[in-house]
C-alpha cells in the first residue's frame, strides 16, 4: 500500500509541470494588457487618475517571453498599495501581498516592463540568469493603477523558466524546486 502511494505520488509530480504551465496559457504583454482594456471598456465607467483596475478573471495567468535585463529595485510605494488592495480584494491569502518586495525589469516586443517578482523566485535569479536572458514568465494579470495619460499595468511573476543548462551547475547551486503559494481567489 505505501509503495502503490508512493508511485502514485511520484506519477503526480512528473505530471504536475505540464498540468502547472498549463493554467498559464501563453500570451504576450500586448495581449495582456489589451484583455484588461477590453474589461474596462465593458465596465462603461470613466476611469480617473488615481483609480485602480482589478482583473477579476479567475483565469488570469499568463506565460510570457521577455529578457531578463538585471536591474532591480524595491517596490515603490503606489504598486506595493495596489499589490495589497490586489490580495485584499481577494480571499484565501492575506499574506500574498508581502511575497512582493523587489521588481525587475524585463523586456518584452521593444518595451520595458518593472515587474514584481516573488522573493522566493527571485533568489534563483543570481544562479540562473545573467542580463539579456531570454526567460518565460509565469504572471497573474493584478489589474493597473489609472495614471493621469496612461495605464500601470501590474503583471506578478510567480516563477520563471530560464534557458535550459547545457553544461555542468555552478558550484554551491541550490537545486530548484517550483514552490508557488496560491494567490489570492476571486470572490463569487
């Protein structure tokens, strides 16, 4: 009885990758970010600077292609307020929002993008990446902050897959092992 459980578990994780990247369908930012206001259009209602947009869609997660360009700084104060209302607006994790202390820029169709990264996934960032990385970006579409002339889109990386390693792991390299909390659920 424990080995048939054991096998079993072991059949689970093996087909947990593919079932993960599934529930993040590949799309770009462009593809994303006209989603969000193909939304907000539906809503009929004016937006004003200052005014915060949530993706509501359970399905919300996206994979997408962009390069790691190195930089990084801490969260500034107006994302870090929209993360929390995000995660507060939701259910099931309260502490979703402190998972989010650093982001990074990426480059994704000729743009920039300053992305929250997960603390836990952005330490394998030294080991793994170096600038001009081609990565695949596990995201969940937060929604945007209105600016006065434009959109703050907020894009969350739940975890990355750089290219794959072609020689031996560096010296003192922690094995990776995908760990993504849930993130907050839609109320319904």
């Amino acid at each position: 009885m424990r080995l048939r459980n054991l096998v079993i578990g072991l059949i689970a994780a093996l087909l947990a990758a593919p079932a993960f990247a599934q529930a993040f369908p590949v799309q770009s930012f462009d593809q994303m970010i006209a989603a969000d206001l193909s939304l907000i259009a539906q809503q009929k209602r004016k937006l004003n600077a200052g005014d915060l947009f949530f993706n509501p869609g359970i399905e919300n997660n996206a994979r997408a292609r962009a390069v790691y360009t190195g930089q990084s700084r801490p969260v500034d104060d107006r994302k870090q307020a929209f993360i929390i209302a995000f995660a507060s607006a939701s259910a099931g994790n309260r502490d979703y929002a402190s998972l989010y202390q650093r982001e990074y820029l990426f480059s994704a169709n000729g743009k920039d993008f300053w992305l929250p990264v997960q603390s836990q996934v952005a330490s394998y960032f030294a080991d793994e990446l170096s600038s001009g990385t081609p990565v695949t970006l596990y995201l969940r579409n937060a929604g945007g902050l209105r600016l006065p002339t434009a959109w703050d889109w907020v894009f969350l990386v739940e975890e990355f897959e750089g290219p794959k390693p072609t020689g031996p792991a560096k010296p003192g390299a922690k094995p990776r092992k995908p760990v993504i909390p849930a993130g907050p659920k839609t109320l319904t």
